[in-house]
C-alpha cells in the first residue's frame, strides 16, 4: 500500500476539479480556527477586499467599521470619500509594505510623512490620494484627517478578533526623499511625477514575507488574540511599470503573493489562507467570474466566493477529513509523459 492508497477524492484532480461541476466543487477551505458570528473582523487590502467585508455584513458577520461615516452624507458619497470600504479609511492596500507602514505609524514605531500634494488650491495625502476627492483645506487638515485614521487603526486592531488582508500587487512606487512606500505612482491618481524622486520597486518573496510577518507582529503587540486570515486578489493588475507583458507580470506576482500567504499559514500560529484567488482564477470556471475587461469580478463571482466562506466557517475548525481508501478495479490504462499521472490511479471510485 502507498501513501496514495489513504487519500480522500478531493486530494486527486480528476474527482475533485475536472469531473464535478465547477459551481458544485466544494470542500477547499477549513477554516484553522473559528470566527463567531459576533466576533470582531476587519477587512483591509486591495480592491476585491471591499467586497469581503459588503459581503460579511449581508451574511450577519460582525464586520467591524472602525471609521464611520458622518451622518448627512449620501451612499455615493460615502463610498466617494471611502466610508464604509474597508474597516479604515486608508484606501486599498495593494502591498504588504504599506500595510506595515500603516501599523508601524498607527502604533507609534514610526513617524508619518508630513508632506502633502497640492492641486488647485486644496490639499491632497499622498499616502492616500483617493480617500477624500476633494482634499482638504489646509495640509494641517490633512494630517488631522490621516490621524484620526490612525486612530481608528489603533481601536479597531486592539478590539478585533480577526483581520482579513487581502495581498494585491508585488509593485509598488517608493519616495526616496524619506522611504515612503506610496499606494500608487505620482501622477495618476494624484500628485506630480518627479524621475528622481519616485522610483519603483518590484518586492521580492523575502520582502514580502518579511513585511507581512513584521505587520502581523505589530498587531499583535497591540492585541495578542487577533488571528489573521490572508486571501490574495484574483483582480489582475491594470498594468505594469517593468516594461514586460502585463500578462506575465500578473502571473509573477499573483505566484509570489500566494506562495507568501501559504508561507504564513506554515510560519505563524492562527495564519489561515481562504482561496478566493483559486476560486475565481481556477481552470474549472474557465473566466466565468470575470466582466468582459476580464478584469474585474462580477457579483456572481462575489457571491460564490463568499458561499464557500460561509460554507467553510460552518465546519469545525481544523477537523480531520474522514479518510477514503480507494480500491482500483483495474491498472492504469495508456502512456503518459508525466510520471504522476499514474497517481490518478489510485483516487478513490
């Protein structure tokens, strides 16, 4: 007998991806640890991650919004001014990088740049220029608005159980004058590009290994409990400054993200990984989740993501799976070029 002979269908490709129908594929995530109905969660991270926490909410989980916002203010203005997006107004968080840069400035580690972009008389914070269209009076407004989303980092990581991050992009634009890892290149949303000021940097998997572990330790010294839940975006990049095609650039960065959170998952107690970017990028759903841009990802995709979250949540936490032995009727059959086609053989019938 070999260690084939012990494994359940969902170990082997064919019975647990090719011969299901894709919607009926079930059984990839159990949860390492329990999130209860009422306990805490934040939701940080790139674009797919405002989906999350939407989805948290209409599902009955306790998604915690740390930054409200001010009452008077229509729907298309809050999400506008980002209320109600993440669990902080720090817009999206594509890199590990600025994620650690927001715990290191909340808690105190480090100091936050005090510049400010200018355009057209108002006031614009360029570690995050999409947060408040219209800027701010004064760049002492600014920075009382970035510290108030400070503190809301603060209140919300101290009293929450569990923070789901979502990992975007592996490149990112870095301000030599002080280190500043800036969430886009100056220029685009906001700001003026200066050549010699603003460099890009591809991160490595030890960078981003070792900025999602400092972050992580970080948190944790303000709230020893807080478990963290990574998932990687399967919304593929807009674009790539590195001057190759977008589509291998994706590819890199997607592989090195998710190599990253498995690393975790290995590295650090109470580190899950949910696989929302298997879900919608898998071979079995052939882009079905994707609008024609095969950018961004339909609510259809949305909400089948978040069906198996759900799903998996309703499983005790770190189960084992019963074990299938499976008993082959017959050897395999043909020729194949790879040798572990032949473990096919011993799925269970």
């Amino acid at each position: 007998m070999n260690p084939y002979q012990a494994l359940p269908a969902r170990s082997f490709w064919r019975s647990a991806v090719a011969e299901p129908d894709p919607l009926a594929i079930d059984d990839l995530w159990t949860p390492a640890f329990a999130i209860g109905q009422d306990e805490p969660i934040l939701t940080a991270g790139s674009c797919f991650a405002a989906h999350i926490g939407r989805a948290l909410l209409e599902r009955g989980m306790n998604w915690y919004d740390a930054e409200p916002a001010p009452p008077g203010l229509t729907e298309q203005e809050r999400r506008a001014r980002h209320y109600g997006v993440f669990s902080f107004r720090t817009g999206n968080i594509y890199t590990a990088a600025v994620l650690r840069q927001w715990l290191s400035w909340a808690f105190g580690r480090t100091t936050p740049p005090t510049g400010a972009w200018l355009d057209e008389g108002r006031y614009h914070d360029p570690c995050r220029p999409s947060v408040e269209p219209g800027g701010h009076a004064s760049a002492e407004k600014m920075l009382a608005a970035r510290g108030t989303t400070l503190a809301a980092i603060r209140e919300a990581v101290t009293e929450a159980g569990c923070l789901v991050f979502t990992l975007g992009l592996t490149e990112a634009w870095r301000d030599r004058a002080d280190g500043t890892v800036l969430p886009s290149c100056p220029g685009t949303v906001r700001g003026t590009f200066d050549p010699d000021r603003h460099v890009l940097h591809r991160f490595t998997f030890d960078e981003v290994r070792r900025d999602l572990t400092d972050a992580v330790a970080l948190a944790r010294e303000a709230n020893p409990r807080l478990r963290v839940l990574l998932t990687v975006s399967p919304v593929p990049l807009t674009a790539t400054a590195t001057g190759g095609h977008a589509l291998t650039a994706n590819t890199y960065s997607k592989s090195l993200l998710r190599t990253v959170a498995g690393q975790l998952t290995e590295d650090l107690d109470d580190v899950d990984y949910f696989p929302s970017y298997e879900l919608i990028t898998g071979l079995p759903f052939r882009s079905r989740f994707y609008a024609p841009n095969l950018r961004e990802v339909t609510s259809e995709g949305v909400d089948f993501v978040m069906r198996h979250f759900m799903a998996g949540l309703s499983r005790p936490s770190a189960e084992p799976r019963p074990v299938r032995t499976g008993t082959p009727a017959a050897g395999p059959k043909g020729v194949d070029t790879c040798d572990d086609a032949v473990l096919d053989y011993y799925r269970p019938r």
